[in-house]
C-alpha cells in the first residue's frame, strides 16, 4: 500500500515542496525514513508512533518505508511529523480523503498536538505559488500565516482535528487575516519630542531617515546618543506590506516572531551587544539562519559601543552595508539573506569617554582616543555616510519644560523628501538616495559648479576616498530633497562635509 502527502521544506529563505511518500512491505515491524533526512527528521518515527497511539489510532504492524523527496536534498527539523502521520493513514486506508491540492506542515508531540514550527511564512507562499489550494498549519503559527492571500490557511492544533476535518466529521474554517488587529496591537515607538537640546544631532538623523544613510554618534557617556537612535524608527516612513512581508518572513525563519503578531508592519529595531560574534551578526548554524543584519532588513541595526565590538564581528558587515545582501557559505552550500537596513553606530571619543568634554577631564594615555578610533577600521568608517558628533547636554535644557519637535512633524518632511526619491528613481528597484549606485549617483547629484569648486577642496584637505566623495554627493542630494531643492548647491555640499567629521586625516590633525 502506498500514498502520497505534499509538504514543505526550508533552505535558508527559499522554500521547496517535499513529497512525503510511505509504502508498506513484507518483513518485520519497523519505519525507515530516507531522503537525505537530518537527527531531528529520524526521530520523526518516535514521535509520530507515540502521537498516533495517543491519537486513537494504531500504529502500522508492517515494515514502513518513509521517503522524502526530492531525495537529494537534506531535509531538517521536526516539520515533517505531521505530513508522515497523515500519509500513515492514508497508505492504510483509515483516510479516504482526497488531499492532493492540500500540503501539512508540524511538529508532534507525544499525545498528538500540533506544535510550532520556524519559517511556516515562507512555505506557505511557495505552496500557493505550486497551485496548493490548502494548507494545515500550527495553530501557533497560523496568524503569520493568513497574510498569504489566494490559498486556504487551515490552523490545527491535534492530529485529531485535521483527520476528523479530512474525513467530514467536523469542519475547521480557515484563517484570514485582520488587517484592523495589527494597528491595535502596535506599541507607541519612542517620540523625538522627549529629547532635550541636540538640535544638529536631531538634524543628522533627520537627513539619514530621509535618505537612508548610515550613520555614527561620537559622544561622551550620557549625551543622549542611544536616546536618539532609538527614536529613528518613529521618523522613517511606514513600511510597504512587501516589505513587512519580507521582513516577517525572515523574523519566521528564525523563529523570533513576536507572540500573537501576523506581520512586522513597524520598522525593526535591532541593537546587538558588542559580545555578539561575527555569525550572531551575519548568520550561521549548519544551514544558516538570519544574523543581527538580516533581522534588522527594513529598519535600523544600532551598533552601540561601536569600538568594542570585535573587529572580526564589524569586518563581517562591510560587503552586506555596501550590497544590502549576506551570502553564508557552509560545506551543504549557499543561503544568501535580504539585509538592507541602516546601519546607525554610537560610540565614546575615548576609552574613558571624556576626551574633548568641557568640564570633565579625560584620564586615557595620551594618543588613546586615536587608538580608540583606530579600531574601527578605515573602509568600515568610509561606509558610514554621516558622521556626528553629540556633545553634552546643558543643564538649561535638561530643565527646560518645553518639549521638543515631535516625530509626527520630522516624519512628514521625511515623507516629502522620499517621495522626491522615488519618483526620480522609479524603476530603479532603489528607493532611496544612499542606496543609488554610482552610476545613479553621477546622474541624479550633479552638483552646481560651487558646489564642485567646494567638493574639490574638500577632496583634498581631507583625502577622501572615492567612497566617501560619493557618500557626500548622495546625503548632499538629501539635503537638497529636505529643503526642495532641484540643484546640489554649495551650501548642501558644506553640510554633507560638516557631517564627515570623523575621516581620518581630520580626526589625526
């Protein structure tokens, strides 16, 4: 006797069908699972033995053989105990249903419950793009899982419900999804206006939000810099749903999808601690999950302590900064993620924080602060488009009652300045001014001839590389978006320099 069940499997974001086939033959009782499978899948045997048991049905007295195609691909996780259970039932008859427009996807626990699985999002939209007209998930993942429209998402919570549902005997509705239910579980973010003083730092991050630009906040302990990075998520513009969808599916990969939420539709916010390792950042495992730089896709990577980070671990995000893409290479192949997000760093002009304060007095080494600096190497500086000093706060202000700028106010002129963007970039696939390439870059930020004689001094004086002059052109471009300009004038370009204070051969002098 034998049967077919369609399934799913996983390789880092993309997603494959699996066709789970069981045969019964002659010989003594025993299950074989073949098809490339890894510990997590063999045990599948164990556990889809004691759930049928504790299900009410009875295990096969026959040699079973469980293949898992294609063959040649390796197969993990725990994912395929329920498709098993299924075609268990269907080779021996108990299940006449007619299921080969439906795919099933879990885990099982021992007395038959359907448990969570990661990356049940990506599978569900390549079921639908394979003509699968149903699919039965985890109850626990069934809300990300509704956002998919054109297929029917089924939630199941025990073996149970899924064979008495095949078989007539009671009726699952399928899942949609309530676009109403996210905005009431949205959190409020961080507001701009609970910020005293810092009106250039407020500037600069308004610059960076309007054109997409990483950058860095160099600045004494309690200045404020962490405060402020945490409030750029509620001044970028809101998210497209392509991309919350991609951003969720990479958060379901790795399993870090928030309790009772369908879809990321805020900004991610990610802020590692300097002890995370290279693959914490990049992403890693056998067949690598999502790093640090992947969750953030879509939203911000703040690197607080910048220095103090290994320089292995900062190293890692240079070529993903530039391309907006990881590619992991393990010996079972390639995984390449999705990575476009902003990279904004803080860290303290010296290993004791006062260097430059204008009352308190640094106790490093002489030649500290430039050794300090030195660990951040030279091309993962020239990567961060602005640089920005955040000085200390003046008592006045700290005490002032009046309350600064809201985000509500900053995130329209953001709005306006990326709206300038994507129609100037349309059909590009690019949406914003940091991400052009320097072919877009030598189109779309000619600067006027001032601004030329200005860039070639600066040039110069601070030897730029040609990174860097092209990082002043495009936040020089965004300036110009800001204040509705058409031409990069000399007075935009001055303000790109100002926010590169940080090269080496000025920080050196």
């Amino acid at each position: 006797m034998f049967a077919r069940i369609n399934s799913m499997g996983l390789y880092g974001i993309e997603s494959y069908m699996v066709g789970v086939e069981v045969d019964f033959g002659m010989g003594l009782p025993r299950i074989d699972v073949v098809g490339l499978p890894d510990a997590a899948v063999n045990e599948s045997r164990n556990r889809v033995r004691s759930a049928m048991k504790n299900s009410g049905y009875s295990f096969p007295q026959s040699r079973v053989t469980v293949n898992l195609s294609p063959a040649d691909t390796k197969k993990e996780g725990p994912l395929y105990d329920l498709p098993i259970l299924i075609a268990l039932l269907k080779a021996e008859q108990r299940l006449k249903a007619d299921t080969d427009d439906c795919a099933f996807i879990g885990e099982l626990s021992l007395d038959g419950l359907v448990r969570h699985i990661n990356g049940a999002l990506p599978m569900v939209i390549r079921a639908k793009k394979e003509g699968i007209k149903r699919v039965f998930v985890p109850a626990a993942n069934a809300l990300e899982s509704s956002v998919v429209e054109g297929i029917e998402v089924y939630a199941v919570s025990s073996v149970k419900e899924v064979v008495e549902h095949l078989t007539g005997f009671t009726t699952l509705t399928p899942v949609t999804y309530d676009k109403s239910a996210e905005s009431l579980n949205k959190a409020p973010l961080p507001d701009f206006r609970d910020v005293r003083g810092q009106q250039e730092a407020r500037y600069a991050l308004e610059i960076a939000a309007a054109g997409g630009h990483n950058i860095l906040m160099v600045g004494p302990p309690g200045s404020g810099k962490s405060m402020l990075a945490k409030r750029l998520p509620s001044i970028l513009p809101d998210m497209t749903f392509e991309e919350s969808l991609r951003t969720t599916e990479l958060y379901s990969i790795a399993g870090v999808l928030p309790e009772g939420v369908s879809l990321i539709t805020d900004r991610p916010f990610r802020a590692p601690h300097h002890t995370v390792s290279s693959a914490g950042l990049s992403g890693g495992g056998a067949i690598p999950r999502p790093g640090e730089i992947s969750l953030a896709h879509n939203g911000v990577l703040f690197l607080d302590e910048l220095p103090e980070f290994s320089r292995q671990a900062m190293e890692v995000l240079r070529q993903p900064i530039e391309d907006n893409i990881i590619t992991i290479s393990r010996a079972s192949g390639s995984v390449t993620y999705p990575c476009s997000a902003m990279v904004v760093c803080a860290m303290n002009p010296c290993p004791c924080g006062w260097y430059g304060h204008p009352k308190r007095q640094c106790t490093c080494p002489p030649g500290a602060a430039q050794r300090y600096l030195a660990r951040v190497s030279g091309p993962m500086l020239d990567r961060i488009d602005i640089h920005i000093e955040v000085p200390p706060v003046e008592f006045e202000k700290l005490s002032s009652e009046e309350n600064g700028e809201c985000s509500a106010d900053i995130k329209k002129r953001v709005n306006a300045a990326r709206k300038i963007q994507q129609e100037r970039l349309k059909g590009t696939g690019i949406t914003c001014n940091a991400k052009m390439t320097p072919e877009m870059t030598k189109l779309y930020c000619k600067p006027s001839p001032a601004a030329l004689i200005m860039l070639e001094k600066v040039f110069d004086k601070l030897d730029l590389s040609a990174r860097a002059y092209d990082k002043i052109l495009r936040v020089s471009r965004t300036v110009a978006d800001l204040e509705g300009s058409e031409t990069v004038e000399a007075v935009h370009v001055a303000r790109a320099v100002q926010f590169r204070s940080l090269d080496r051969k000025l920080w050196r002098s």
